[in-house]
C-alpha cells in the first residue's frame, strides 16, 4: 500500500524511513556512505543524525553524477515535500524530456539509497543539510540560477505595497499580505494568466527578464528606476530584496524557462570516443616495448644511486639541483624523471636511510641522511621481467602520491620537490582506475579522445564548481606557471610520443583552471603510457587484466574504420561496463595474471654483444643478467636504444681489474659472448692496462708505496703534483706517505699511474665498490580518501548491532520501581539499585525480557534488551538481544531497568 493510499505509513523523519528499510538496503547505504560506519552508530536514530551532518552530506555530494546531482538541486529549490510529478516537471520542462523522464527514477533512487531523499513519491524531502547547501540565496547562489520565491522575497516588504503589486497586476484584492502573496504566487505559476500578463509587457522590460531568466537572479537598480524595470516592479516580476538590489522571483523564472530548474540536463553520461583504432597486436608490442623500458629506466635509476643517493632535504624530498642531476642521468625531462623517482618510491625500491650515512664506507657522506635502494630491490631484481612490472604497476595504481604537481607550490607558497611532502592527492587511485577502467569499455586497440574522456570524469564527478553555483571558487583548481615545451628528446620518446594516441607527459599538468580529476587523468594517460600500461595510447591485454576488466570487445570489419587521428571512431554502442573496484586479494591475483600476460611479449635476453674494432661492444638487444652486470664494469655505456652501444677505455678496463679480475680472465670473458672474433686493439688495451696495474702497490703503514723498480719511484718523487701526499723514501723500492691508503691511490691515479692495493700481507686487495642499502623500509602508505568501503562481514555485524541498539532504544516499556513516569524513548532508564536487584529477580523467574540502561569501564553508555538467565554475586548473567549472546553485567554498572511493553 502507498503512502498515499495510507497517510498514516509515510515517514515522519529520516529515521523511521530508516526502520523501514531491510538490511540489503541498509548495507547499500553503509557501502556508499563508509563514514556513517565510522564508528558503528548505536542505533538507527543516530545513524540519521549522522548521515545529516555536513560533513557527511557534503562527501555524499562530491560523489554524485551531474544528472543525480541535477535532480539534489531540483529538489533543493522545489516545495519541502514535492511530489515526484513535481520534481519530474522541473527535470523535463512543462514540454517533458523523454530522456530525463526514463532517468530520473534511477536518480532519484540512488538519491534515497544514500539517504539524501527519503520520504514516498507524494512526499520527497531532501534532508535539511542538503536543502541548505543546494538552495539558492545571495550569499551562495544555486547552479540552477534560480533565486527565492514570492513569499521569501516579499518578507520585508509592507502589506501597502503587497497589496499595491496585487493591484497593479490585475488581481483582486486581499485584507493581509499572506493571501496576497498567495494570490500572486497563482498568477505567476498559471500559464495562460503569466502568458497574458506578459504579452502587456514592453520589450525593453522582456529584455530585463531574459538577462534574468538563467541566473543570476539578481540586478541592480537605482533610486528612480527606468520605466522597463518600474513596470516590472509594480507587478511584482521583480521584487526588491535590499536598497539598490533586485531578484527576479522563483515562480517567474520558473514560468518563464518552461518550468525547468536547469537550462541543460544531461541524464546519459558522454560517450568516450576514440581517436583511432590500432592492430591489438601492435598495441600489445608497443605497450611491452614501454614496460621493457620502464623497468630498464628503473634499474638504471637506482644503478646512478648504487652507493648513496642524492641527500634528503632538511624539510624533506629531493633538491631542485639534484632532480635535475637526475634526469640528465637518465636522459628525460625532469618531470618525468620525478616520475620514475616517485614509482621507484612507491614500489618500495628507494627510500632515505634515515641518516645512517656513517654506517657503511661511504666518507664522503658523513652523517646526512640520503636516498639509496632498498634491500626490496635486491629481491625485485632477481623477479621476472613480467613479476618486477606488475609491482611496479600495481604500485602506480593505489599510490596517491602525484607527481605531477612536483615544481608547484603549495598552499604557504613553498614548492613541492620529489619524493618530499604535499604530493599526496588522496583521489589519485580511484581517478587512475576509473581512466583505466573507461578505456576497457572501448574496442580492442582503440585509443580515447582525451576531450570526450575528461567530459566523461566531468559528469561522473562534477566539479565543486558545478555544485555551489556559477562564480563559486573551485577548491580543486590552481593556477600554476607554465613550464617550458619539452624538447624532441626526453619524455615524448619515453612515452611513445611519436605513435598515433599517445599523449606525451603533460608537464604541469593542463590548464591552471583545470579541476583536479581532469589534471590527474591527463597525468594517468601519459604515466600509463610512458609505464606500458596502454600501447599508442590504447589499452593493453596486459593492462586490461591488471585493472580485472573483461575481455575486450572487438569491432568488425564492416564499422566504420578511422583514416587518420583526427577521425574519431563512433563506439558509443559498444561501450561495456566499467569494471568494479578490486580488493587487495583480487588485485594481486589481476597483477599475476598481467604478469603472465606480459612475459611472451618481452625480448628474450641475450647471451652475447658484438665487439668492434673501435674499442666498442654493441648489445643487439637486453642482455642477461650477468653479462650485463659485467659488461657495467668493464665498459662505459656510450648510447642506448634498441641496442646499446659500449665502449672500452683504460679506465673501465682498470676498473674491471680493481673488481678483481685478470687480464685473462677478461680475455676469456670477451671470446665467450662475443659473436664477432676480440678485435686485436681490444686485446692490445686490456693488456696494456694489466701490465701496469698493481705494478704499484699501496699499504697501511699510515701507508705506503712500494714498487720493484726504483726508477718509478724516483719519476713519483719528482712530480710536483705528489707534493701533497708528504711522500719520503724509506728504501730503495719504498716510499712513506702521510695521506691514508684511499687518498694515496687516488692522488697516483690522478697522476696517471695504475696502482693497486694490497693487504699487510703483501697480498693484492679487490677494491670492489659494495652497494649501499637502506634498512628495511615499507612502501608509503597511500593517504586513504575517507573511510574504507567496509566488507560484507563487517556490514552485518553492524547492521545487527545498529538494529538491536534500535530495538532497545524504542522499545516500549513501563516504569518500575523508582522510575520517572515520563522516561522519554532513547534516555537511560533510572532505577533505584533495590529496584533493579529486585526487578532482575522477578525477570528470572519469571522469563520476562527487560530493558536495561549500562555503562561500561570506558564511561560509554548504552541500552541493552536482555532475558535475565540468573542474578548471583553481584552480576547478572542473561542472553543479550543486543549482542546477540549470553553476557554478564556488574549490577553497579546497570542504571536502571524498565519491563518491555506487551
């Protein structure tokens, strides 16, 4: 039965709409709303009252569509009740919109599930916080443009001049302003009376209302206004609000815009379009050459910080200077090189060392706290390529850290640095996975129109903007300075800027008006290219598993196929669903599947490089683990690409023979992985550099130099750049020095000499630089934004509990003993401690079910329903209707009893 056919079932507040919900709808409301749960409402009034307060109101808001926020709005300026045919009329227009009218009831719906709305079809309330944040006043005028009604308008003006308006438009008149306001609000809501009215009008005066009409509804006049405005005025087609201020009334607007609260619904979200569609194929190539690259940019990173990072600084994060050290290093733009920095970090490879300088055989950096790898990335290290990638993906995908705002400043004008405070944005994660998630609803190796896919983001999420009325400030925008075009190197080569659809790394972000989600899906589009996520700007098979999305639906030959990329591809029709948020368990089995998805699309290693006679090594393609490790040492890497070129100096060959190598062991080395025969300058080098390496050796006496033939050691003493090293002879083929052994082998070498090392024993020392680690660190929590969505068990657990707060709080009872008559529902009963003892008692005996007010050892107070099983020693054990178990309470802490009603 409806509420209409029974007046007496329809709610009176949002509490007894609440009781009379089931527990699947409960737990929907719970699931949208997680901060109502936080902590678990006693019962179900304070679960209203809660759901009314602003904060909590505002958040459901800001998680609203454009077109359920559109119907909050209609609702916010319509008569507190309206009808639904009311609320229809001012969605649709006195004309009706056939697509607002299918949608609305989905609106209107979601509305109630999130407890925004509630009441029947014949008597919709908005709850009264959000009356006050969506109605319309001067102070904060609504997005519909729409200004107060008759009656708000007119409350300080004097009945002579209400009833001089009434007169003046042609009505009778009335002996108090109430009904003349009443009569007046008629006129304007009667469409054949306002047409005939209007039509006495001067255009001038129709003019005024058309600037009026759409918002804002206010102007202003002066002492002796125009003969437009004054015939307006006498009608009361406008209404003076303040001296000087006029307002268009709502009922006129209304009238006048055909009934309609908005100038524009929009009640289907905008499709995604694409821009072009590429092979699947070449998606996935190209998307697995960018994953190659990004875990090559990662290692290569944490290569150039082997031995200590940069240091942190005093306020936290990364320098300016060394950012830019940085992205020389790996050759790309720094705000892309903050990007790799920022992932490295948030896969929990980097992290600070939290001053432990002094702890390992770095001396040159003290006590500083610096940057260094994670003993994680030893253990990243030894992964597959396709495991090290989905850490690194899954890692991008919850982290709220952003990037992308690196170089601008924050609130007190500070600039934000890498790795350092402000970065975190706590919608990153749910902006990355919705982009994401949109790109799966189009065809396979489509790539998005970047405009149609912010408008979509737009109209899932309206921006602050689009809430609080036109000319509000939006909370989420920033201005920021542009920053100078990227070069054609850098981060358009590193994000595939070169194929059809991909968008190069947006440094600074877009527009400074932009809101933030539209900033952070620009970012999420060129951070999932330039991490191989999408290929060419599409999403990938291997990207499409990390997010758990289905698999993609393909297009025909037959449809429609682009020419170029300005064309766009018409798939609204075979958009899919977006995929539905994962659990961390779900997520790290979607991350093992991209993972397997991955690994055939990533070149095999190689076993072998190309020695040429220019002393240089080529690597046709990535090379196996160890090879490349030692190729590091015994080479420099002179250009990367797809093949990497090396080149062999004095200097990394003695550097591979201070790692503790020989000259034949390099020989040997070389002849094994190389395809082409050791050019003969090559073998000329290395063992040239041999022969003088350790031909000089250095100990600890404070130290010395010790060298067979004293003629070497005569050329050394003569040199004035050895000066400083306070060297003296102590025998014919030794030499004391006043410097320590690590200052004395590197002054030698700055001389051009090879010395070598060697123990007291006489014995030749490896100098192999050890890598650095920090002590175990954790990845950085993300910052979460809000509470968590609760899981299914922890929604009944309290959606019992909140019933049987509810039960004990409203059911009814007598008063015994003691108790105040008067006792209203939801207040503690109060009872003597003789009648509580006694009143537990006779519940024994008798079975009786008791309602009972206690306190626990936290001073909390609660009402319980309970069936007294036996009363001994100071306690009472009974069942708990509350808890839903059998419990033992202290007497002392029982405030009072109460028997239930029959």
């Amino acid at each position: 039965m409806s509420t209409e056919e029974n007046p007496a079932a329809a709610p009176r507040s949002l509490a007894e709409a609440l009781r009379g919900r089931d527990d699947a709808s409960l737990a929907a409301l719970l699931r949208s709303r997680p901060d109502l749960i936080t902590p678990v409402p006693t019962d179900l009034t304070q679960l209203a009252t809660r759901a009314g307060t602003r904060a909590s109101v505002v958040r459901a808001l800001d998680r609203l569509d454009r077109f359920t926020l559109q119907t909050a709005q209609a609702l916010a300026v319509a008569p507190d009740p309206a009808t639904y045919q009311e609320l229809l009329g001012l969605m649709a227009g006195d004309d009706g919109d056939p697509a607002v009218s299918a949608a609305l009831p989905h609106a209107l719906g979601t509305l109630r599930e999130q407890a925004l709305v509630w009441g029947g079809d014949d008597r919709l309330r908005l709850v009264r916080t959000g009356r006050e944040l969506l109605a319309p006043s001067p102070q904060h005028p609504s997005p519909t443009g729409l200004g107060p009604t008759v009656r708000e308008a007119a409350a300080g003006m004097s009945p002579g001049r209400i009833q001089e308006i009434v007169a003046t438009a042609g009505l009778p008149s009335t002996h108090d302003s109430v009904s003349a306001l009443a009569a007046l609000t008629g006129l304007f809501d009667d469409a054949e009376r306002m047409s005939a009215l209007l039509d006495q009008a001067p255009s001038e005066s129709l003019e005024v209302l058309e600037r009026l009409v759409w918002g804002p509804p206010y102007g202003q006049v002066t002492a002796d206004p125009a003969p437009r405005l004054r015939w307006l005025l006498d009608r009361g087609l406008l209404l003076p609000t303040a001296p000087g201020t006029v307002v268009l009334p709502r009922e006129v607007a209304l009238r006048l815009r055909a009934g309609r609260a908005h100038r524009t619904t929009e009640p289907v979200p905008p499709p995604v379009e694409a821009t072009a569609v590429h092979r699947p194929q070449m998606v996935d190539a190209t998307a697995a050459g960018q994953a190659y690259t990004a875990l090559a940019t990662v290692e290569e990173l944490l290569k150039d910080w082997h031995e200590g990072g940069p240091a942190v600084l005093r306020a936290g994060g990364l320098s300016v200077r060394d950012l830019k050290r940085t992205a020389v290093a790996l050759d790309v733009p720094e705000p892309v090189a903050a990007f790799w920095v920022e992932l490295a970090y948030a896969a929990g490879l980097l992290a600070s060392d939290g001053g432990a300088g002094a702890s390992h055989a770095l001396t040159s950096a003290g006590d500083d706290e610096r940057y260094a790898a994670t003993p994680a990335y030893d253990e990243w290290l030894e992964r597959p390529p396709g495991e090290r990638w989905a850490r690194l993906a899954t890692a991008w995908l919850a982290a709220t850290r952003t990037p992308g705002l690196v170089g601008e400043r924050d609130a007190k004008d500070r600039t934000l640095s890498a790795l350092g405070a402000g970065l975190d944005r706590s919608a990153a994660p749910e902006v990355r996975h919705r982009v994401l998630a949109l790109l799966a609803g189009l065809p396979e190796g489509a790539a998005p129109d970047t405009g149609s896919l912010l408008a979509r983001l737009r109209w899932e999420r309206p921006p602050r903007a689009d809430r609080t009325g036109a000319g509000a400030p939006s909370p989420y925008a920033r201005r920021t300075p542009a920053r100078p075009a990227e070069g054609a190197r850098g981060a358009a080569a590193r994000a595939g800027a070169g194929g059809s659809g991909a968008p190069a790394y947006p440094a600074g972000g877009g527009s400074g008006d932009e809101d933030l989600r539209s900033r952070l899906a620009r970012w999420t589009l060129a951070e999932a290219e330039m991490l191989g996520v999408t290929g060419r700007g599409a999403l990938s098979s291997h990207g499409r598993a990390l997010i758990g999305a289905p698999p993609a639906p393909r297009h025909t030959a037959a449809e429609t196929e682009p020419t170029g990329p300005g064309d766009k591809l018409p798939v609204h029709h075979r958009q899919v669903p977006p995929p539905p948020a994962l659990s961390p368990a779900e997520q790290a089995t979607a991350a093992a599947a991209a993972a397997r998805l991955l690994e055939p699309l990533l070149p095999e290693p190689l076993d072998h490089v190309l020695l040429q006679a220019d002393l240089t090594a080529v690597a046709p393609g990535p090379l196996e683990r160890p090879l490349a490790d030692m190729l590091g040492v015994l080479a420099d890497v002179e250009s990367k690409g797809g093949a990497t070129v090396y080149r062999f100096t004095p200097g990394s060959v003695r550097r591979a023979l201070d790692a503790g190598q020989s000259a034949a062991d390099l020989h040997a080395f070389l002849a094994a992985h190389s395809r082409t025969p050791v050019p003969q300058p090559l073998t000329y080098l290395i063992d040239d550099v041999a022969r003088r390496h350790g031909h000089l050796r250095v100990g600890a006496a404070s130290s010395y130099v010790r060298c067979d033939d004293d003629a070497v050691l005569n050329e050394i003493l003569a040199d004035k750049r050895a000066a400083g090293l306070g060297l003296r002879r102590l025998a014919p083929t030794v030499l004391a020095a006043r410097t320590d052994p690590t200052s004395l082998l590197e002054g030698l070498r700055a001389m051009g000499f090879a010395p070598a090392a060697e123990s007291a024993e006489g014995d030749v020392l490896i100098a192999r630089a050890d890598a650095y680690r920090t002590p175990p660190r954790t990845p950085p929590e993300p910052v979460p934004d809000g509470p968590p969505v609760p899981d299914d068990t922890l929604l009944a657990a309290a959606i019992r509990a909140v019933r049987a707060g509810d039960l004990a709080s409203t059911a009814p009872r007598k008063p015994v003993g003691g108790e105040a008559a008067g006792t209203a529902p939801g207040e503690l009963p109060r009872t003597t401690a003789a009648d509580t003892l006694a009143a537990l008692q006779a519940a024994v005996l008798t079975n009786d079910t008791l309602w009972i007010g206690y306190v626990n050892a936290e001073g909390a107070a609660s009402q319980r329903v309970i069936d007294p099983i036996r009363v001994e020693g100071g306690f009472v054990t009974a069942y708990d209707h509350t808890a839903d178990e059998v419990r033992t309470y202290p007497l002392h802490r029982i405030t009072g009893v109460a028997e239930l009603a029959d």
